[in-house]
C-alpha cells in the first residue's frame, strides 16, 4: 500500500508448486486448492531478504517478477504482456505482470474483469518512504506479498475449474505503486487490452493480518448491487465485511475509480510494522490469507459471470464515511401501546402476569387496568410468556380486550383498551439504499416485537423474504406481512449472511385482525 508522506545474491528456487492446471475440478473442488500453506510458501520466498525489499527497478524486484511471471505460466494464464510476454516494461526497469484466463469468446474480445495486487515495496527505505529504521530491508510481507499470495491462489483456483467464465479475467501483478501507483497509472495509458472490454477492477492490497474486525471492503458503492453480491460470495468464508464508502489514493484501485471504473478493494487494516522493516512473514495470519483469497475467487467467479453490468455509479465520488454514519443509523421509535409494568423477579410461571404499575392516563389505566392485577389473557390469547405478550402487545388491534384476576373478584374481568398507535405485527422500520437496489435496510426493531425475537438488529440488511429476492421497499413489505408459514429473512449482518426465522407462532391469531400495520419504510 502506497505511503504518502512528505549486495546481496538473489536466490530462489522455485520450490513446491504442483498444480494440474487442466481445467479439471469443480467449481467447489477448484476453491479447495486454496490453502494456507500455499499462502505461508509465496509469502515466505516474496518477503525473504534476497528480494532486498522488492523495489520497483531494482534487482530484487526484477527477481521477484521473474518468480511471479514463471507462477503465472504455470498456472496456465495466457500472457498479456507487450510482444506476447508476462511483462510490461515501463519507466526504464519497472515491470507489470498480466496473465489473461480466456473467457467463453476468448481472450480477445468482450467484457473483461480485471484482478490485481501490487508486488513491489520500499527496498531498504527512505525518509520518503518508510517510517524508519532505514537502510535495513523491508521485506513488506503484509504490504503487499500478502496480497500477491491471495492473487496467485485465486490464479491458480480459477484455471482449475472445468467452467470457463463467460467474460474474460486478467490477472495483474503491478510494479512502482509504492512509488505513486505507476504501474496500474502506467497501464491504464498504455493498455495491453482494449480499455473499452474492462468492467470491473477488483484490489487485494495488505490482506495478510486478519484480525477480529474483519476484513475492509472499498468501492462496493461504485456499482449497484456489489455488495450484495459480496455478502452472497462470502457464504463460505463467513469472514466480518467492514464496507466502507470513503475512496482514496493508497492503492492501485484508485487509478480505475479515477477513470470511473466500477472498483473494489480488500484490506485487513494497518499496523505498527506498515512501512517499517519489521513487516516480516512471521506475523502474517495464513489462514486469513486463505479465507480472502477464497472470498475474493468467489466474487470474481459471479462477476466474470453476471449478466449484465451496470454503468459506474457516479454519486459515490460524492459518499463519504460522514455519509455512511448518517445515513447507518438506527432510528428508536418509542411504541409503548400498552403502558404497564411489572417486577419479573415476582412472576411465577403459570400464573399470568403480576402488574405491578399502570401508566397515568395510558391505554392500560383508561380501560381500568389496576396495579396488583394479574393478566393472564391478552386479546384473546392466554398468557403464556413475557416474551410472547410484548410481541403479542405490538401486534394487536388498536381496539383490543383483556382478562385480568384482581384480589376480592372471583372471575376475571374482561377489560376493554385502545392501545396507542397501529399495530405492527412484525416490528420493524425500514429505509431503501440506492446503491443496493434489491434489498432494505432495518431503521428499526421495536423492543418486543417478533423482528427482536427472531435476533433482527437495526443495520441488517434484507435481500429475500421466504425465498424471493426483493425487488422494492413496496414488495418487501408485500413479502413480509403475507405471513407465511415460516416467514423466513436473507440478511446481511456486516457481511455474514443469515437465515432469520419469524417466530409468527406467538402472535398468528392476531394476524387476520391487523389490517393497519406500522410496518413502514422511511426515506433514505
């Protein structure tokens, strides 16, 4: 990752690569051939100190390209190069390295998805490089030989498969971005492919110190829909996805965001050692490697594989974090409809609901509800559990009865009440976000509710409701207040895709009578 601030032999032997490369596996089986310990080999060969540090031009850097280039025939990529070779030379020594996987129509013509990682680092550092001690080698293992080990083992997946991707994928390997990006910038003026087939750029840069806040994910707003696609893709992985909004120009995704180019990166977070010679192979998390390259191969699969591709979303040069927490923010809605309370240290199980205060002037109080009374029917459901009376309390009928026992009364007293505001069956607001068209975003889970008892969460967002995709803010709400039997949520929780029940048990006879319900969109 670019930083912006104001004699030894080469030796490596090219030990341990064994693939088949015929286009032989499954789609499954092809993903399993990424594995940590083809992760620990790259990384340990490209951060030793015979490669002096990878500087863009030097001989480590050429030394490190020929390793990368003999990787990339291995693996069966198709050069794409200048003059039918791996490599572009530019700027009097630097070299990118492009290897093309032929989609359907071939190589040489349709759309095109480009993958790519820089290779490079800071040699032994300077002031205008490295945070220091200088004059050592920076092996820059996270930055970016992580990187470049998540690139060759989704190469090495992808060639595998027996499917071939109906657009084409190129594989590229930059030089000189730790000088300023020069070799993504390089390419991008001097393209070894038409430009005009490039629908996609897709970025692995520092990938290798997973750590429990997850995995960064930039540029999903730049085309509707990424990042559902990429919570889809990371079913297997299940890794924590931290979509952020904000684009800058730390890395080579910048260079086709500028030329607004749909991008996407993927990012494990700074550390003590960025830019420093202590970023060594030892502290690389192989495992987390594996787990991003895996995710990474399955978005490039769908993408290579979608059927169409929307254009560049414009609005997102306008999106910033600010935006992000305005808009990613739960809403409280205060639906108290009842206005009782009570001590659950003093319920007994089996005997209704002690009260132990009513609310003055409240629905409860108005319809003669005391305190000390027992509830032990609720709009004519007997009571059973706290948990399914509150949900039962938001999804009742404004105008509702209920039986309580009072002390001196040897029947239960049927009590009429109107409860405040509508009912709302399930519990939840909603918001639309016009980058993800096909899917809502919760505002709102009402304390209580079904929505909380089946663990929704505001944030969480919503691709199908019993297994159809959402379409709109209208058909989600069709969807979900058909009440099926089970109602069942696709929801992307920070990436993790989870299969959320409604336990619509609780308050199913009061579902014919809800015909005014609060469940209800708010604008974005």
């Amino acid at each position: 990752m670019n930083l912006r601030l104001g004699t030894v032999a080469v030796l490596v032997g090219f030990v341990g690569i064994q693939a088949s490369f015929a286009g032989e596996l499954s789609h499954s089986a092809a993903l399993d051939t990424i594995l940590k310990e083809d992760v620990k080999r790259h990384v340990d060969i490209l951060a030793d100190d015979s490669f002096e540090g990878r500087e863009a031009g030097s001989r480590g850097g050429r030394a490190a390209g020929n390793y990368l280039q003999e990787l990339f025939s291995k693996y069966g990529l198709k050069p794409a190069g200048d003059g039918g070779t791996y490599f572009q030379l530019f700027h009097g020594g630097s070299r990118n390295i492009l290897g093309i996987l032929p989609g359907e129509k071939g190589a040489d013509t349709g759309d095109l998805i480009v993958v790519g990682a820089h290779y490079d680092h800071v040699g032994y550092g300077s002031r205008s490089n490295s945070f220091g001690p200088f004059g050592y080698v920076h092996n820059g293992a996270d930055d970016n030989a992580s990187g470049t080990a998540a690139l060759l083992e989704v190469v090495q997946a992808l060639t595998e498969m027996k499917a071939k991707p109906k657009r084409s994928i190129l594989f590229v390997l930059w030089d000189g971005e730790e000088k300023g990006l020069l070799g993504s910038k390089y390419w991008v003026e001097h393209p070894t492919v038409k430009w005009d087939r490039v629908r996609l750029y897709i970025n692995l840069d520092m990938v290798g110190r997973l750590r429990p806040q997850g995995v960064e994910v930039y540029g999903t707003r730049t085309l509707p829909g990424l990042r559902q696609n990429i919570s889809r893709a990371n079913m297997a992985s299940d890794l924590k996805l931290d979509f952020r909004w904000e684009m800058t120009d730390n890395s080579d995704h910048y260079t086709f965001y500028s030329r607004s180019i749909p991008t996407l990166m993927f990012h494990t977070g700074l550390h003590g050692e960025y830019h420093r010679p202590q970023d060594d192979a030892h502290l690389i998390n192989h495992e987390g490697v594996q787990a991003v390259a895996r995710l990474t191969a399955e978005v490039v699969w769908a993408e290579a594989n979608r059927d169409t591709f929307p254009a560049f979303r414009t609005r997102s040069r306008l999106e910033s974090e600010s935006e992000r927490k305005r808009f990613e923010v739960a809403r409280a809605v205060n639906r108290s409809r009842l206005g009782i309370r009570w001590n659950s240290e003093q319920q007994k199980p089996g005997e209704g609901l002690l009260i132990s205060a009513v609310t003055p002037g409240g629905p409860a109080n108005q319809g003669g509800v005391q305190a000390g009374d027992r509830l032990i029917e609720f709009a004519g459901i007997p009571f059973t559990s706290v948990e399914n009376f509150l949900a039962q309390v938001q999804a009742a009928p404004v105008n509702t009865v209920l039986k309580v026992e009072r002390e001196g009364e040897e029947e239960p007293l049927p009590l009429e009440v109107t409860l405040n505001l509508n009912p709302a069956p399930v519990g939840i607001s909603w918001t639309n976000d016009p980058a993800e068209p096909g899917s809502i975003m919760l505002t709102n889970v009402t304390t209580g509710s079904v929505a909380e008892l089946a663990g929704l969460r505001p944030l969480d967002r919503v691709y199908e409701v019993s297994g159809q995709p959402v379409e709109s803010s209208d058909h989600f709400k069709q969807l979900v207040t058909q009440f099926q039997d089970p109602t069942t949520l696709l929801v992307d929780r920070e990436g993790h895709m989870l299969q959320i029940e409604l336990p619509l048990e609780a308050i199913r006879p009061l579902l014919s009578t809800s015909e005014t319900a609060d469940e209800t969109a708010v604008q974005p």
